[in-house]
C-alpha cells in the first residue's frame, strides 16, 4: 500500500478538518461507495455492529479500492485484534472507554512496532503482501498508524490529562451519549456534559493530541470547531440510508395529499 507524505494521521496531527461517518454493515460495496462520495475517512465500528475480522478485511478491501482511509474501533485492547486490523490495511485504532494512562500505554503498543507488543507479519494487505521488506514496513506502518483513546466514562475524564500525556496517543474521540450515562445527565447538551467536553479540550489542545467526536448530524461542526475539534464522524451508512428512505416515504404522502 501506498500513501502520500501528508496522510490522514499528518493531516489529524496538524488540525486539519476531517469528516467522515461511521460504518455498521458488513459490506464492502457500502465503504466504496462512500469513499467514492469523497468522505475523508470511515470508522468501522467493530464495538456496536458485528465486525469479525473476515468481514472487516472486506470492508478494508472496498476502502482500499476507493483510496478511502479507514480507521477500527474495536470492542477493546485486544493486542491480536489490533494487529489484525492493521495488518488488513487500517489507518488507525479506536479504543474505547480508555480510563487510565496505563490502558492507553497498552492500546500504543499493541498499535506500534516501536512500542513493543505487535506482532510484524510483512505479508499481508498493510505490507503489499511482502512487496516491502520488514525494515519498511515497520517504519511506514508506525508512521501512518492513528492511535485514537475514546473517552466516554467518568474515570476516563478525571484521568485525561495523564492519557494525553502518553507518548503516541494522537487523538482522543469523545463519546457523548456514554459521557452522558456515565454523569448523570439528561441529554446530551446538559452543562455537565459540556464541562466534560471542554474539559476533555482543554487537556488535548496544548499537548498537540487531536479532537475527534461522533454528531448524529454535520450541524454541529461550527461549534466543536470553535473548540478545536478537527475530526468530525457524523452519522452512520445506516443512519444516512435511514434519512433518504424517511426521505422518499415523506415525499410519497405528500404527493397522495
């Protein structure tokens, strides 16, 4: 696999705006098709769909096939699942409800060679099926490979600075329905998921360790934005097949009145 000096794991450390969505349908057609609709990237959610791994290397192979860079969030810190994902050809690693240093420490090196845990498999999809040797592999993978914590719990919070801290965390994706669950609140815009938000902010932005957030829809950009969110997941293929055939019925009993 090939890729241009300014990546998607370059473009997310400089604060670049990126949008994507989230993938639940095991179907590689659905990630070529958004990949051909020009997304930034996808996120195929291996923790709230079912993701095995034979259905995640096919939804690779239609990102592959669009240039679309796809990162996994996986069910947890698994070091084989991670690996495997890798080795199939995704840009980076979700984990969620990272709660400590410790747990993101563990989620870099089973992401990194240079941190120690990966296995170094050369002859798969990542590697060109051995058309590099393993020098280059090593070093390109841990270049372009995007390790993001999710923090969506209430131990995750009180304990963001020191996850921001650990060396090779690039991003931290924030959850807020679970953030909500976790404090207590109402909805998703009550002040103490708010606070959460900033707070979870104001602990990445000095440390150079990108924002990213999941919103049902894009209306919201504007104002993470002013935050210094950069990577925005809005909706899923599921969703955005929802709203077209809500779309249809809609115009279907319109046309009968």
């Amino acid at each position: 696999m090939t890729e241009p000096p300014d990546g998607l794991r370059q473009r997310l450390l400089a604060g670049n705006l990126l949008a994507g969505c989230l993938v639940k349908t095991g179907s590689h057609q659905v990630v070529e098709v958004l990949g051909h609709a020009g997304l930034d990237l996808v996120m195929l959610d291996a923790e709230h769909a079912p993701f095995g791994i034979e259905t995640l290397d096919r939804a690779l192979v239609g990102a592959a096939a669009t240039g679309l860079p796809a990162l996994v969030r996986v069910p947890g810190s698994d070091s084989p699942l991670i690996s495997a994902c890798l080795d199939a050809g995704a840009i980076g690693i979700v984990v969620p409800h990272v709660q400590s240093a410790a747990e993101a420490a563990q989620v870099v090196a089973a992401a990194r060679f240079t941190a120690g845990l990966r296995g170094v498999s050369p002859s798969g999809r990542a590697a060109n099926y051995g058309g590099m040797t393993v020098a280059q592999f090593l070093a390109w993978s841990d270049h372009r490979t995007i390790v993001c914590c999710q923090i969506e719990d209430r131990a995750g919070l009180d304990q963001v600075d020191a996850i921001c801290a650990v060396p090779g965390v690039d991003c931290l994706l924030v959850g807020r329905t679970d953030l909500m669950v976790s404090l207590g609140a109402a909805s998703l815009v009550d002040p103490p998921v708010e606070a959460a938000v900033a707070r979870i902010a104001a602990a990445a932005r000095p440390r150079g360790v990108a924002l990213a957030i999941f919103l049902p829809t894009p209306a919201e950009i504007v104002k993470f934005r002013q935050l210094g969110f950069s990577i925005f997941l809005c909706g899923s293929d599921q969703s955005l097949l929802r709203q077209g055939a809500v779309a249809i019925v809609a115009a279907r009993n319109a046309a009968l009145q």
